[in-house]
C-alpha cells in the first residue's frame, strides 16, 4: 500500500468532532472493530473501494502512541467520465440503428449506455487516496484531515458503522466562528494566545454577497471596520497560536492550512533517528501541540455549548 502514504506527520486540514474524555475503548478494541473494514482493491466491476489500510505498513489499522489513535482511509476510484461512455455507446447506437432501421429509443439508448459502462469498466484507470483521523481518548477529541465535510463524512460513516454506538458528536461553540472573527478584526485584538496574520476574507450577507480578501496583505484596522461598518463579516481568517502552529479559521470552524512553525520543526528536527522513531516524534508533537491549540481555540470561541 505504499501508493497511500506520501504524506508528512502533519495534519493539513482540522475536522474536528467531539468524544468523551477519557474514552474507554483501547486500541486493540479498536483494531478488532476496524478489521471487517481493511481496504481492498476495485475488482474489475468495481467503480470505487475503500477501506482502512495500515498506518505504517505494518498490517496494524491503529497505529498508538502516548494513547493517541492514527487511522488511515483508503480510498480507490476508477477513472471512467461519462464523456467516455457516451463517445462510445453513440457509436454502438450507430451500428444497432444500421442493423435494426430504426434508432434506439430511450429505453434501449440506456441499456446501450449501461452495457458500454460495464465493458470499459475493467480497462479504467484508477486513482488512489488517504485521508488521515486522528482519535485523542484522553481529551476528547476525533480530527480528521480533510478539507471538506463531504470528505470528512466518508470516514465517519465507516466509523459510525465499525463501532457500536460510536459516541460522536458535532463540536458546537458558544460564539460562531464569523461572530468571533469579525469582533477580534473590529477591535483589533485576537484573543489570548494567537496573532493574527495576513490572509482574511469579509463577506456581506446580502444577494450580492459582496466579497473582499486580503491576501498577504497588512490588515488596516480602519479599512478592515469600514467594510465591518458596510455590513461584511469575516468568514476566513488566518491566525498563529502561541507563535508556534498557524492556520485558516473558517465560518464552518474547519481549520486549513494547519503549518508548524520554526520552533516545532527544530524539536523534530533534533530528534530524528530511523524512520519509525521519526514517526512517532512528529505524531506525538503533532497530538499534543494540535490538542492544546483545539482547546485554545475553543475557550477564544467561548467554550463548548453544553448538550442539550
């Protein structure tokens, strides 16, 4: 499965979904509820497959270490665009109409379509991908690196399917996310513990849905309130925790462009030994500074709404 793993210990993108602290389930609990679920390659009739592979080839679907979870999503899709298919079965449906005398009707015009699918199907190119969730039992915390929720969905459904009554939920926060940007842009000030940096986005919420970004690009406090002011709100903005990971916070609370910064790759960086031992540095830096920023982050958002 080495196709799947080209990928630096860093999370690039934050879905993050709530668990309760101090989650019971082990690791090989974990792995036994996984196993049903290991990726397969797309026989020749298949379109897509996925399935979890090992995080470290080494036939393990749960990689722990320091009691921090990494799965890994594998996913196999064939290439096969309805462009193809329809170039095809118009040819094929030129060749019936000569022999018939009569053009195929709808009916026919589909079974032609679905007959021309089903032979290309096993000549079709594939594509392979991974995508990343990290389980923090002792904080509470499922984070899956995906810049999408569409994407993100993908590996919760298998999860939702694998353990029985999987007790996720939505992180839900006291301020959203555009209300809490938009008041630290309008007075100027981040909250305890971050900057913020260049790259932001305001919207108007009106038809129009007016737009202005800054792009690397000193944020004046009076052009930023002027816009405030029209009636934009901020929907991205790029920020640094603790001058030590700096990201892109989003209306949705997804977090992307997750980076570490000079201070943490030089912790790496000094530790580095063989490969498997290199791995587990970055992963357990990786959990703990990810961890604390989340929690930083929320308690800046105004601590987690209580369940109802």
């Amino acid at each position: 499965m080495a196709q799947f793993l080209a990928i630096a210990m860093w999370f690039k993108n934050l879905q993050i979904y709530r668990l309760p602290a101090q989650w019971a389930m082990t690791s090989e609990q974990l792995e036994a509820a996984l196993a049903p679920q290991s990726f397969s390659a797309c026989s020749s009739l298949d379109l897509q497959s996925q399935g979890w592979i090992s995080p470290r080839e080494n036939g393990m679907l749960v990689h722990t270490v320091n009691r921090q979870m990494l799965l890994l999503l594998g996913t196999e899709k064939k290439l096969l665009p309805s462009s193809v298919i329809n170039q095809v079965a118009k040819a094929k449906a030129a060749e019936i109409e000569e022999q018939q005398g009569f053009k195929p009707g709808r009916k026919q015009m589909k079974e032609i379509k679905e007959q021309v699918a089903d032979e290309l199907l096993p000549r079709a190119f594939s594509i392979r991908s991974s995508t990343w969730t990290w389980i923090d039992p002792v904080n509470g915390w499922l984070v899956i690196d995906a810049g999408s929720a569409s994407k993100a969905e993908e590996v919760l459904k298998l999860l939702i399917k694998a353990i029985d009554k999987f007790p996720m939920d939505t992180l839900r926060v006291a301020q959203s996310p555009v209300a809490a940007m938009t008041d630290w842009l309008a007075a100027d000030e981040a909250p305890g513990g971050f900057t913020v940096d260049q790259d932001t986005e305001l919207r108007a919420s009106g038809e129009g849905k007016a737009t202005v970004r800054y792009v690397r690009h000193t944020l004046e406090p009076d052009d930023v309130r002027r816009h405030i002011a029209a009636g934009k709100q901020c929907t991205r903005l790029a920020m640094t925790w603790a001058d030590r990971v700096s990201f892109v916070l989003t209306e949705s609370l997804t977090i992307k462009r997750v980076a570490p910064l000079d201070v943490i790759k030089e912790a790496a960086d000094t530790t580095s030994k063989n490969d498997d031992e290199r791995f587990d540095t970055d992963m357990t830096l990786m959990t703990g500074e990810l961890a604390r920023m989340i929690a930083d982050l929320v308690e800046a958002l105004g601590g987690e709404m209580p369940k109802a």
